[in-house]
C-alpha cells in the first residue's frame, strides 16, 4: 500500500517479510492468525478511529523489533502509523487463546525490555551518553514510547475476559503505556483497561546503563 511504502522510505518502518500473511502462511497455518490480525486493525478503526480516520495513515504486519546487542527480537502483529504529538505509531499484539499465559505475558514484557534498552555513543576514552535505542533507532518522531494495544480474541467472552484479568496481573508494574481489550468489546466499541503506565524514569533505573569503550 503506498503508505506503507512511504514509511518505508522515511526509514521510519522498514519493510519486513509478513511471516503472518500470503499464500506460504497460509500453508503453514498461519491463515487464522492473520484473519484475526485483520479484523483487530478493522475493528480498531472502526471504533477507535472512526470519526478520524484520516489520521491513520498506513499499516504494516508482522513487524520485527530486534536489538543485535542483546539477542533480543520479536515480532508485533501490527503497527499502525497513527502520528500525533509524542507518537508516530500504536503497537497491537493478538493473542488468539492459543499460547499460554506464561508467554503471553513473555510477549507483552518484551515490549518493556526493548523500551528499556538504551544504546552509548561518544569519543573513545571519554565520558559519552546513553540515548533510548528505540527512539533514535526506529520511531525516530517519536517522544514517548508507542502505545501498546494487547487483543484477546479465539475463547469464549468469560474465558476472556479470566484471560485479561491474568494478563493483568502477571504484568503489573510493567513501565510501558499498555492496554488490552478482548475481541468482543472491542468491536462493540467498549472501553480499554490500562495494565501498564509509561514510565521513562523508572524504566531506566530498571535497566542497566551500557558500558562506554
């Protein structure tokens, strides 16, 4: 789409192989996932968006964030660009009540600990800085860490609403803005709930600052 390959041309969401998307994920049985992830960005446009369309000016899948230092690396479902005066995009993470509430949980800190990392940079021998590798790295118009969108789809409306209130607690005090819905609600219109608050300061003080050369 050619917003899509607008943001790919401002380095601010590289293009990325769509593992969830196509003929070969399809094949490998993956079809059902990325129809979720498709009725999630259109149910959140529909609601959310819908007297402001406008301002959602492109989407991608499957979205890879990774952090060669550390080994970290994992994949959002999808980002959507929705700029605004502290964030260009909102991340969303699909759990379709196929993975445990252990790695669900996994996921979702991830986030933490990508936001948390920061990179040095300065002369050899001398004092240098620490900057957020996110912020210089990929949202590079961005103030704050992006929004992170969980969705609970795939169970029944109980089981998951007993999903969101495990999720919860399994990442209290999780120092990135979060928030979660399940599928239903969402595509009734119905209210988020916050499960996680930006914190830059307490973030930093979790994460240890990286050694200079």
């Amino acid at each position: 789409m050619a917003g899509q390959r607008a943001l790919a041309d401002g380095n601010e969401l590289p293009l990325c192989p769509k593992a969830g998307t196509g003929a070969k994920a399809v094949r490998a049985g993956l079809g059902p996932h990325g129809l979720a992830v498709t009725d999630m960005i259109l149910a959140y446009t529909d609601t959310v968006l819908s007297g402001d369309r406008e301002c959602l000016t492109g989407w991608q899948v499957e979205v890879n964030h990774s952090i060669k230092q550390t080994g970290l690396s994992f994949n959002t479902d999808a980002v959507l660009a929705v700029p605004t005066k502290t964030s260009e995009v909102r991340l969303f993470e699909l759990d379709n009540g196929t993975m445990s509430r252990a790695r669900l949980a996994k996921e979702v800190w991830e986030y933490e600990r990508y936001a948390g990392h920061r990179a040095w940079e300065g002369a050899r021998g001398t004092n240098g800085s620490t900057y957020p590798f996110w912020q210089r790295h990929r949202y590079i118009r961005s103030e704050r860490f992006p929004l992170l969108y969980v969705v609970l789809a795939g169970k029944e409306e109980q089981l998951l609403d007993n999903r969101r209130q495990a999720l919860t607690a399994d990442v209290k005090g999780i120092t990135v803005a979060a928030w979660v819905n399940t599928m239903p609600r969402l595509q009734r219109g119905e209210p988020w709930y916050e499960i996680g608050v930006d914190d830059p300061d307490r973030r930093r003080r979790r994460y240890p600052e990286p050694a200079g050369r």
